[in-house]
C-alpha cells in the first residue's frame, strides 16, 4: 500500500472554536446587514474570509518573538529582514511597512500622478484602490482564459503580451509610470504567472523603458506552480524559482500576512537607491521610520523567519494539497468552481451556482451569506460588491466572474474542517432552485464599498 500524504508539521497549540445553531445564525446575519466582514469571530465556526494574517507560525518564529530587537533605529531585527530579503529575493533595499497596501501608498506616492494608467494582470482592490484614489487608472491585460472558470491553462494569471504591448503603444510613454504583475494574481483566483510570461512582459517593459513592480503576497504559492507545472522547473528548488522570478522586477511591494506567514506586517523592496531614497521620505511620513516602517522589531524577526519557511517545499505542499482537497470534494460532488484550484482559496462560481439570482442582486455574497446561514463557515464575495463602481460614471461594474472565495489559512484547520465546509456547500447546492433572489444596498462607502456596505434581503 502506497502511504498516504500527511502535513509536514505537528500541532504544539491550539485554539478552541465554536459551534452554533442555525437558529443563531440567522440572527446574527441579520445583525450585521448581511454583511460577512461584521460578524464577530465566535460566531464563526470554520473562518475562510481571508488567507492573510490569518495563519498559524512556527515554534521557531514564536522564538523570533522573542529575540526582537526593539531599538528605534538600526535593530538586529530589521537586519534580519534586510538579509532574509536579500537572500531570497534578491533585492538590495527596501522599507519596512505595516501591511501591504502601506507598501502600495508609500511607493505609489513617488510613482503615481494623476491621469497615469498601470497595466498588468488583474489588479488586488487595495492596489486598484489606492491607484484610483491618486486619480490614476488601471489596466487588467489578463490573458482572456482566465475569466472561463472551467478553462484548465495552468498559468491563469498570465498577461497577454499584444495586449500589454497594445496599451504601452497607445498611450503617451509618460502616462505609464510602470507595470504591475500579481503573483500569484489574486483577483482571477490565486491563479500563477509563469516564469516564461514574466521574463516575456519584463523584456517588454525593457523595450518601453518602464519599470516592472511585483505584488507579490502569494510569491511562494506562485514559485510552487512553476515548480509543478512549468518546463525545466521540476528540479529546481522553490528558493531558485523565487530567486529567478524577482529577476524579471525592479521593485515589489509585499503584504507579508500571506505566504511569509506573520499577522502582520509588510514591505517594499527596490533594485534602485534613488527610489529607495524617494520612498524613504514618504515612509518615514506615512509608516514610521526607514529600519522599522510601522512594525514592532519582534515582527520583523518573525517575517525573516516566515520567508525562510514560507519558501520550503515540503511546507507548500502541504498547503497546496489541502486547498485542492477541498476543491477536489466540490469538484465530484459537480459544484462549479474555477479551476485548475487556486493556491490559497477555492473559488466557487456564484453565478453558475446560483444561476436564478440576478447579477443586479449579488449572487457571489447571496451564495456567502447561504453557507454561512448553513454551516457556520465565512468566505469572501469576489463579485459586484468587491468591483465597486466605476470612479468616473459611478456606475455599478460588473465583473466576468462572480466568485465566492473560501480562503485557507495557512497550518491552521485540518482537512476535517475541510469535510465541513464541502458538506455545508452541498446542502446549500441541493436546494439552490430554491434560491432566486438576492440582495440590496441600503448603505456604501465611496470607495472599497465591501468592507463597510450594508445590505438587505430582496
Ligand atoms: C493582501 C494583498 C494586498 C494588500 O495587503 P494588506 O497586507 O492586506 O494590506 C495587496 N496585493 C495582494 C495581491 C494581496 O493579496
């Protein structure tokens, strides 16, 4: 008998989660606007809402902790970092931050000016977010097979090059201050860039004299695809991979919460001094000073540690298997989700699943709000709400896909918790004709409406 696969750690502690009743549920939906970012965590029982900050670290990062340096200036623990990021990923210089959208607002305040437009693959929120607040635009140049849920190119978060090139040909040269590529690209569903197409989109950008940024929360996810399904990668450690993957930036920005396994923290990291030295200023303005940026020592001591382990096979395996367990159960029980299976979540395909809801009413948060009133589990509308309206018209923008996304975090629940959330989907997939309406907006923030907006039921 071949032995079965099993996590390549063992549990040292533990946190107790609770059960509730269905009765419950109902209530505390109600109470929170049919909003999912306002429960509170007890009434949660296994929490897919988001892979970041959410994981479980390591004895040995729980030891880093405790070795932190909390000098102001020059801390042993900021030279941790300052060497982990040099030897993983390459890069000479780079700030510290509070999390990832700080990163995005420190280097976009030397980068973006009003009017500018920033193409790449699909942009994260925070990203679009703080590129539309400066009155900029954004530019999604994925390759069209990302937006079919059930096309299986395995390098979904690919750019199309004519498409790129198209926008780099059709706009003034200094409307474009640089490109950006998402790795792994969230927003089409925690789908890869393959090395071939971020060598290919970094030569272009070389062509148009623009720089190429990185954002790069789920780098290592994306490094473990290469390895598995790209030519001339079987062989290679993920630590190579990575290495040669930051080959093809000038800078990144990094939400560290994701694949460096800390609950907090982030960074900016640029090949450039003179960037580095414009982005110190706004750094030490916005995140605090340039060896700390926002972060307690003992976090940065801790993120050295995350990346070290965060860029391990055996760890990655682990992880990636248990996104695609879950996936797999969905997948024969004939769910629609996208595929191949994201590195970090499952995406379930709200409109395919919920095909009577109108795309007016929300069907990705209607399908959220269902398996929360059924099982007690949290997951994530990808769909109209995160969309948001179009800055300019105001109008509502209706993406290709509406997803839900059951997140994973990382060392955290078993593969039974796994069993519960795919069950919980089934129940609600076997009375889904039941379900054809969805809901309406009583209250939104004008900008990243999600978080805040509040809902009632049609
Ligand atoms: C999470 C994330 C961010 C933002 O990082 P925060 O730490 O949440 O501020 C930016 N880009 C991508 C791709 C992300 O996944």
């Amino acid at each position: 008998m071949n032995l079965p696969f099993a996590e390549s750690y063992k549990i040292k502690v533990v946190e107790s989660i609770k059960r509730s009743t269905q009765e419950q549920r109902l209530g505390w939906i109600k109470d929170a606007k049919y909003n999912l970012f306002n429960l509170r965590s007890e009434q949660v029982f296994i929490d897919l809402l988001t892979d970041s900050g959410t994981g479980a670290m390591s004895q040995n990062q729980w030891a880093e902790i405790m070795m932190g340096d909390e000098s102001y200036a020059g801390a042993s623990s900021y030279y941790k970092l300052k060497d982990a990021i040099k030897e993983i990923l390459g890069f000479d210089h780079f700030l510290p931050t509070h999390q990832g959208r700080a990163a995005e607002n420190v280097l976009f305040s030397v980068l973006v000016k009003e009017g500018n437009l920033i193409p790449g693959n699909s942009q994260f929120d925070t990203t679009k977010g703080h590129i539309e607040f400066r009155k900029a635009s954004s530019c999604d140049c994925t390759i069209d097979e990302a937006f079919e849920t059930t096309n299986l190119n395995p390098f979904k978060g690919d750019v199309d090059l004519n498409k790129l090139e198209k926008v780099m040909k059709e706009n003034p040269a200094e409307k474009i201050p640089f490109i950006i590529m998402t790795v792994t690209c969230n927003s089409s569903g925690g789908q890869p860039v393959s090395m071939a197409n971020l060598r290919a989109v970094y030569s272009l950008a070389q062509k148009y004299n623009k720089m190429v940024i990185f954002d790069s929360a789920r780098f290592a996810e994306n490094a473990y695809f290469i390895k598995l399904r790209e030519e001339g990668y079987k062989d290679k450690s993920i630590k190579e991979i990575v290495k040669e993957m930051y080959q093809y930036a000038d800078a990144m920005t990094m939400s560290s919460k994701k694949d460096a396994i800390v609950n907090i923290g982030g960074f900016i990291a640029m090949k450039d001094e003179n960037l580095f030295k414009q982005a110190s200023v706004f750094n030490i303005i916005y995140e605090g000073f340039i060896t700390y940026g926002g972060m307690a020592g003992r976090d940065m001591a801790a993120l050295a540690q995350g990346l070290h382990e965060g860029t391990e096979f055996d760890y990655l395996e682990t992880r990636i298997k248990q996104v695609a367990y879950l996936g797999q159960k969905l997948v024969d029980y004939g769910i629609p989700i996208q595929h191949p299976f994201g590195g970090h979540a499952i995406f379930v395909d709200a409109k395919k699943f919920l095909p009577k809801v109108p795309k007016e009413e929300f069907a990705a948060q209607t399908l959220g709000i269902e398996l929360y009133k059924e099982a007690g589990v949290r997951g994530v509308e990808i769909g109209t709400l995160l969309a948001d309206r179009d800055p300019v018209t105001r109008k509502n923008r209706y993406p290709d896909l509406e997803l839900l996304r059951l997140a994973i975090p990382r060392r955290t629940y078993t593969n039974n918790h796994m069993d519960v959330v795919a069950a919980g989907l089934i129940n609600v997939f076997d009375r889904r004709n039941s379900i054809t309406s969805g809901y309406r907006i009583l209250s939104e923030a004008p900008i990243m409406r999600h978080f805040t907006v509040e809902l009632e039921k049609i």
